[in-house]
C-alpha cells in the first residue's frame, strides 16, 4: 500500500509540476492558460482534458500564417488563447459523447487520439465544427468505429488529390480542404483531422523513406483500438498501408525471367505523431542525433504493426559505449539511420522490431555523419537475421543486367503490349483491306523486335493496343534486314484517337531517343505509320517501352562495388552490351552498382542463383 501511494504522490507531482512549468513557459500568455483551467470544476473530465492539453504544450510549436511573404515558428503556449483550448474541449467532448461507438473509446484515448487540437507543425485554425458539418453525413447511422473509419477513409482517399501543391509554406487544414489536394503528409493529416472531428481515434503514422525503393518517406491515416492495436485499410494481409503494393496483373515465369520483381514497398520502422509522448531535444547536440530523432513528439510505434521481423537482436563484438542506430540503405545518400539500437552486452546489439524484410547495417552518428559499427544483415520475419561477410577468398563470376530494382509497376506498364497488333492496309484510316502482320503473345522485356518475314507490306503500318489494353511505347522504329534502325525521316507517324488529329504534339515522344518519355493515353488509340519512301527496306518493327532506364546500357561506365564496413570497389568497366560481367566478387556480400554515365537511382542487392536480390 504504500509503495502504490507512493507512486500516486509522484504521478501528482510530475503533473503538478508540468503545469507549473507550462504556466512558468507561457511568460505573458499565463494569463490565457490560466482562464482555460478555471473554466471548468477540477476533477471533471473536461478539466482533466484541458489539462492534458496544457501540460504538453510545451514541446508543441506550429507554422504561423503567412505575414509579408514569411512564415516562422511560434511556440503554442506562448500564442494559443484560452477561448480557442476551451472551444477545442467542448466540440471534442461532445463529439466523442455522442457518437454512436463512444464505448470503443476510453477518456485516455479520447485525449490522445481525438482532443489534441493539431498533428504536427501546420498553422492552428478552428477546424472541428467545419469538418463535423461537412462530414457527418458520411458516419450517419454508423454503430461500429472501424466502419466508420472505413466509410471516411474510402471517401477522402477517392476526393483528396495526391498531388505536389508547390507551396513554399506549410498549408493549414482549412486551406488544404479548399485545395482538396497534396502530398501523402497532406492527404494523412487532413484524413487524420476529419476523423478526430468525426470522433475516429486516428492518428498520422509515416516511415522516414522506404526501406526498398526512391528517397521519401511516407505517411498515412490509421486507427488506434481500444485494445492498442492498429487498424488499416488494405486489400490484403499484406496490403496494410495505403500506396506499399501493387501486385502483378500478369504472370511472369521466374525461372526465364533476368529480373527479380518486387510489389512491395518495404518500410523498416514507422513513427507517430503524438501529443503526449514527448522527449527532449537539445539543440546544441541536433548534428549527434539523426533526423527522424529531431522531433521530440515523434514516438516508435512499429512494434504495434503486424508483419514483424521481431528476432533482432544482432552479434555484434563492440567496447564502445557510444549510441548506436540501426540504418537502411537510401538511394542517393547511402546508409541512413532508422532507428536505435540498445547494446546488451559487449556483443550483442538489439535493434528492435521492424517490419517485412530488410538489410541492415549497426552504426554510430557523430557531427551529420554515419559510421558504420557492422557489416550488413539481413533481417527476415520467421527467422534469424543473417550477416553477409564478403568471403574474399572464395570469389564467383556474376552477370548484371540492372542498377536499381525492378517493381511491379512497370511489369503492369509493359504487359499491356499482350495482345497488340501489328496490322497493314493500303487505306490509311485502316477502313478497309487490312492484314494482320503480328500479335504479341508474350511478356515483354522493355523491348521487342518484330519481324515480319514473308509478309507482303502495304503502304501504312498500325500499332493497334488489344481493347482495354494502355501500353506505353516510348520509341516505335522500323528496322531493316539487319535489324538496324531506317532513319526517322524516311517514314512518318500519326496517331488516331479521341483528340488525336494527324502528327500531333505527343508524338514526338516516340521519336526523340528517350525510354522516359511515352505517349500514353488510357483511351482506346493507335499509331500509324506511312511508310511509302521506304516500304522495300522495311522488314519489322522495334517498340521500346517506357521505363527507368537502370537497365545496363551499352556504353555507359559503371563500378562495381561491396561492403565490408565501407563500400569497396571491384572495378570500372564500360558496357558493350546490356549487361556487365565481373568474375572477382566475393561471395555473401551486399553489392552496389553504380552508373557514372547517366542516372542516379541505385539499390543495394545480393546475388544469389544468377539473379540479383534487391534490398
């Protein structure tokens, strides 16, 4: 018994003093503070929430509104009034009252997930009576919370925009409902306010970057239950958070295939905004803590998602008693920490739970800069993490065909070729008297070459898609005999279609020697060609298909690298064709290529069975 008062006495105490401190903070705004906890009796949960609110404030700072072209940071409990904390608490209240699943939430969920009165740093406006009339319509009648999460969710992510605004200062919600559009961070929180209008405990969880694929981060909407666990739309068990998958529409036989597909966009760790879940940041040590450190309301919340690798702890022999994070590796900027990592003994390194699969690396950060404490692992759900040590003595001979992974995407973009037709006609709107010189059949590979054989050529060619098919040639050429190229100017193209008329502007996509640009329509159309002055010489069609361009190109210089603790190089070489052959790499090492020609996408991988691993 009195253990347990003792623990009352200093819970009082610690809530005592951080509204001494909050009050202490607040300089000339204590006044405000002050009226905002004497609106209501104490011990109420209205007081108890007001006083949540106030005793966090502290760590909260916002974005003000645009004045003469700038936009600054100002502290909330130096600015905030007491009406606006008041009216905050009294429509939260009586939302969270008066909904229909009131019993799926408890008072201290209340204040996490439905009362605080911003996310992050975008400006403070009164939002919760505006969206509560503007939405309410959509949760009518609605018994079940994770219902009405759905109905919500759905509706927003079909009306909201995922679009770059390109403003240079941060939107408050009210504006982003006028734009009705923005980035992933825009669309989660504008999502996470008009849930918490609704009287939805939801909250903003986002990942520093993907763990697989591109430089950003990503943000999405969730629900917390009563219970703690997270709850998400998803098409599936792995399909969990919005934008992570994107499975193949087509099949692709594995065994002939030259690349590794992946539909998934792997996230390492996930944070969460947060009100109450604070930590200090001192700003004088901000170059000796990473970014994802920065915020002091960001709180680790990976291990309430499912999909976990959960048996993290690495071997790893170190004397240095300095912080520890866990990286992944990022495109462009190398190994990035994710997360910390807690030493429990001289060799011994956990790095806590992460989610599907990931490489790995321990690594001290002093002054901006990573420096690498491990060798690589590979962290894997089901089983222990693996460490790749490049066996130097016992090397392999590897063929390379890429620099970056391959994802589903662009699978989904180039099978839409199946079914296409290369037809014939003497009548150049193909009316009338048309054969059929070619049908793709099978999956292509950024390109295909089509020959035409015995064919007797009439004067016009089409590219006709199958119906309902939208594939994305960025380059179509007639080749000769020999398979060279018959120059641009002997033949011209048209395109036919809704809004196509004759040589128009996007057809010059097909001819300006670049596999990023396309014409690409999703409505039905086709692509002509008059091929009068050189009907003799023709003898097939080269369609290259819109892609990345990370495809090894004849000519460009590359260098092959490995990591044991740096990146260590296994040589420069120029291509002379689509792919690079090295013969001294050793085995179980992570590899790294690197194009100094052309582009900067580059992915960390293993090579394993003739093919590479994308990580």
């Amino acid at each position: 018994m009195a253990i347990s008062l003792w623990i009352v006495h200093c819970y009082i105490q610690t809530d005592t003093f951080r509204l001494y401190n909050t009050l202490k903070l607040a300089g000339r705004n204590k006044q405000e503070m002050q009226k905002a906890l004497e609106i209501y009796p104490k011990g109420c949960d209205k007081y108890k929430a007001m006083v949540y609110l106030i005793k966090y404030m502290p760590w909260h700072s916002a974005m003000s509104q645009v004045k003469n072209g700038e936009q600054y940071f100002m502290n909330d409990i130096e600015e905030i009034s007491a009406d606006y904390l008041i009216e905050n608490v009294e429509e939260a209240y009586e939302t969270w009252q008066n909904c229909l699943w009131k019993n799926e939430i408890d008072f201290r969920d209340f204040c996490r997930y439905i009362l605080p009165y911003s996310i992050d740093r975008e400006p403070i406006v009164k939002w919760r009576l505006y969206f509560k009339r503007k939405y309410a319509h959509l949760v009518r009648g609605i018994k079940d919370e994770k219902e009405a999460f759905r109905v919500v969710y759905e509706y927003l992510k079909n009306s909201f925009k995922v679009t770059n605004t390109k403003s240079p200062y941060e939107l408050d919600v009210l504006m982003l409902d006028s734009i009705h559009g923005g980035n992933c961070r825009d669309r989660a929180i504008y999502m996470t306010y008009v849930m918490r209008s609704l009287g939805i405990a939801a909250v903003t969880d986002f990942t520093p970057f993907w763990a697989n694929q591109g430089t950003n981060g990503h943000f999405w909407v969730s629900m917390v239950e009563k219970n703690g666990k997270i709850f998400t739309i998803g098409k599936n068990k792995t399909c969990y958070i919005d934008g992570s998958y994107e499975p193949c529409k087509y099949t692709i036989d594995e065994r002939k295939y030259i690349y590794v597909v992946d539909s998934l966009k792997r996230i390492c760790k996930v944070y969460r905004y947060t009100y109450d879940d604070v930590h200090k940041v001192p700003s004088n040590q901000l170059l000796n803590i990473p970014e994802f450190l920065h915020c002091s309301y960001a709180l680790d919340v990976t291990s309430q998602y499912h999909n976990l690798t959960d048996k993290n702890v690495l071997l790893i022999k170190t004397n240095r008693y300095e912080p520890l994070y866990v990286c992944t590796y990022q495109q462009q900027f190398g190994w990035k920490p994710v997360g910390k990592a807690e030493r429990l003994d001289d060799s011994h390194i956990d790095i806590g739970p992460m989610i599907h699969d990931n490489v790995v690396i321990v690594a001290a950060y002093e002054d901006g800069t990573v420096i690498p404490r491990s060798n690589p692992f590979l962290v894997c759900k089901g089983r222990m993490p693996i460490k790749l040590v490049p066996d130097k003595i016992r090397s392999q001979r590897v063929c390379l065909y890429r620099k970056y992974g391959l994802n589903s995407r662009w699978i989904n973009r180039w099978g839409d070729l199946i079914g296409t037709r290369i037809e014939t006609s003497n009548v150049k709107d193909f009316s009338r008297d048309v054969s059929c010189l070619y049908e793709v059949k099978n999956m292509p590979v950024e390109k295909i070459n089509i020959l035409f054989e015995n064919y007797q050529l009439k004067r016009y060619l089409r590219f006709l898609p199958a119906k309902g098919k939208y594939p994305v040639p960025a380059e179509i050429d007639l080749i000769d005999k020999n398979n060279k190229m018959i120059q641009k100017n002997d033949y011209q193209l048209y395109a036919v279609g809704k809004d196509l008329v004759g040589d128009t502007i996007p057809l010059h996509w097909l001819r300006d020697r670049d596999p990023t640009t396309t014409f690409y329509k999703q409505f039905p159309y086709w692509i002509g060609i008059d091929i009068k002055r050189c009907k003799k010489m023709t003898k097939g069609l080269q369609v290259q298909l819109w892609n990345d361009c990370n495809r090894v190109a004849k000519g460009h210089n590359y260098e092959l690298f490995y990591f044991d603790y740096d990146w260590h190089s296994l040589g420069q070489q120029r291509a002379v064709c689509d792919s690079l052959s090295y013969t001294n790499v050793p085995q179980n090492a992570l590899l790294l290529l690197r194009d100094y020609t052309k582009g900067k996408e580059e992915r960390v991988f293993i090579y394993k069975n003739g093919k590479q691993f994308w990580w």
